[in-house]
C-alpha cells in the first residue's frame, strides 16, 4: 500500500499541516515529520541500505510510516550504457521533502560509517536542500556493526499492539517485522532505520516539552 500524497501542505514551526484527498487512510492534521536511516550494512541477503519517512500525527500520537526504500549507493550509479544500473538515496531526499517537508533524519551507527556517508550526501548534486542528519545518542541493543537489534524491538512493538504505528502492507518494514520473533538477532535495516525514526521523535517530544512548546 502506498499513501496518498497530501493535496495540500504548509510547514508551521517546524510542524506540517497536510490535508489529504477523500479516500486517504491518514487524517488531516498537523504532523511532526521525520526520517530514519540505515546505512548501508551488511544482511543475510547482502548489503542494504533503507530509509524511511514518518509522520506522527499530534492529535491521536499515531505514527504513519509514509514512505520507505532501501538504496545503496547515494548517487546513482550508471552503467556502461549510461543507464542508472542502481539507484542512490540522495534523490528520494529530495522528493520527500517536495511530498511531506521532510528534512531531518535520525541515525545510529558507527560515527565512522555515518561520516563517509554524511560527505557524500553533501557533495551530492541529486539532494536539494540538503538533509539535516541527528544522532539519537540512546543506548540501545546493537550489532558490533552499531545495528539495533531485536532487543529493541519494544518501541516499535508498543505502537503497533496499540494502532499506533501505520505502515504499508507488502513493504520492507512490514516484511521484517513480521520476521522479527522468529530471528530476532538478524541485521533487519527496515526495523533500524523506523526505530531510529521513532526514538528521534520521541526525543523531540521530551525537549519540547521541557522548554514548554
């Protein structure tokens, strides 16, 4: 399931307004808007990279995952012909923040890995504006590749049991966390990058509320 993108959007201290068309399965309302990111580590299946972009609706506290990728590269990288042979990221940061005024991004990995990364997406020519990247600085379960991990997994689990995380059938994030309970210690970039989402947002509730906004 892909949601609908809003018909109308206005950015009002650093939350959005959005209004969607009739039919939508997310309420009109204003959305605190972030993103979470996986770069790109090592799986079962091969490397994979995945970002996510979520909404946290203020009025019910429900957070929509509205749109998810995996990628791994940041620029797209062509073949002999000149035809994109695999996609980068750097793009989709673009179009998210044209769709939903999404700009920042939560992550949790080595430092070392994210500043690789954090360099090419600024030399990017593909990613305008540029995305603002946040260390969420919890400690919480991970691989030795700075991976969250099953035992983490409470934060997701929590929204979920209680309808309080939306996300598309048949995606990424769907399909790992329906695999979680049976290997719940494999590297799953789709959980990583939606935890990271969710943790960044928790963090932006609490110092809102300690500053009284």
């Amino acid at each position: 399931m892909d949601w609908m993108a809003p018909k109308e959007k206005r950015f009002i201290n650093d939350r959005v307004l959005l209004w969607f068309p009739p039919g939508s399965m997310a309420p009109d309302g204003y959305y605190l808007m972030r993103g979470g990111v996986c770069w790109p580590a090592e799986t079962e299946g091969g490397l994979e990279g995945y970002a996510v972009v979520c909404g946290r609706h203020e009025e019910t506290d429900t957070v929509y995952v509205f749109d998810e990728r995996t990628f791994l590269t940041v620029d797209h990288v062509l073949g002999m012909d000149q035809t994109v042979e695999f996609s980068g990221i750097a793009p989709w940061f673009t179009e998210q923040w044209a769709r939903w005024f999404c700009r920042t991004y939560y992550w949790h990995q080595g430092r070392e890995i994210n500043q690789r990364y954090l360099v090419q997406v600024a030399r990017s020519a593909m990613a305008n504006p540029k995305p603002v990247f946040s260390e969420i600085p919890l400690e919480l379960p991970r691989t030795k590749a700075g991976i969250l991990t099953g035992g983490a997994l409470h934060l997701v689990l929590s929204r979920d049991v209680t309808g309080r995380l939306k996300y598309g059938r048949g995606r990424g994030f769907h399909d790992a966390l329906s695999h979680r309970m049976a290997e719940s210690e494999r590297v799953y970039p789709a959980l990583h990058a939606v935890l990271c989402a969710l943790v960044g947002m928790e963090q932006y509730r609490l110092q809102a509320a300690e500053v009284g906004t």
